[in-house]
C-alpha cells in the first residue's frame, strides 16, 4: 500500500486560480461544474479539497506536479455514498500502471481556511 498526503489553504488555491491556464490544467470539465453548482465559497472549499486529492494521488505515483500528469487526469468526483471517488485518465492511468497501481482512495477533510487530503493506493 502506498500513502500521500497534502495540506493546503483555500486562499493558496485562489491565487493558484488567478493564473488564466490554472483551472484547465488541474480540474476535469466536471469537476468545475460541480463547483459552479455550489455557493461561491462552498466552491473554493469543493475545489482546494479536489486539488490537494490530488497532489495526494500524485505523492502516491512518487511524482510531483508538472512531472508528466496533469491534475486534470485525476478526477474526484462523488461517489452515490457522498464520499469522493477517483478516476484516472490518461497519463494518471499510465503512471498508475507504472507504478503498479490498480486503484486509489481518498478522503478530503475542511477546517477554516485549510484542506487536507489523504490518498491510499493499493495494486
């Protein structure tokens, strides 16, 4: 079993956010419409907890960002339980294999400002 964590602020994410090319880069179209379905700051919270998700599974892969997987590619949505659900595309799918990978979990926690996500992979 493989773990990564990640911590991170909301407003980290909004300067993160600032930069035109930021959100196509890191969020799947479905994962901004969720968002855009929220309150303006239940969205900041939803999103900062998908990208710190992610830079959780990244940890995992032993990969950083900006390494050859776009966030983009790990898509946390929500499983019918409410809890989030991980699927990898494309190049998360092939780094996943390369790290002999076959799934990952994640849980996102929220308090104040900051964000916490742990992810557990298993092969």
């Amino acid at each position: 079993m493989r773990v990564g964590v990640d911590l991170m602020s909301i407003g980290e994410l909004e300067r993160l956010r600032a930069r035109r090319w930021f959100d196509d880069y890191a969020f799947a179209p479905a994962e901004l419409a969720a968002a855009e379905g929220l309150s303006e700051e239940r969205g900041r919270e939803f999103l900062a907890g998908r990208f710190a998700a992610k830079e959780a599974v990244l940890k995992v892969f032993r990969m950083g960002l900006f390494q050859g997987v776009a966030p983009r590619e790990i898509v946390v949505a929500r499983a019918s339980s409410g809890a989030p659900e991980v699927t990898l595309e494309g190049a998360a799918r092939t780094a996943a294999d390369a790290a002999g990978v076959r799934g990952v979990d994640v849980s996102i926690t929220h308090k104040g400002d900051l964000v916490v996500a742990v992810a557990a992979a298993w092969s």
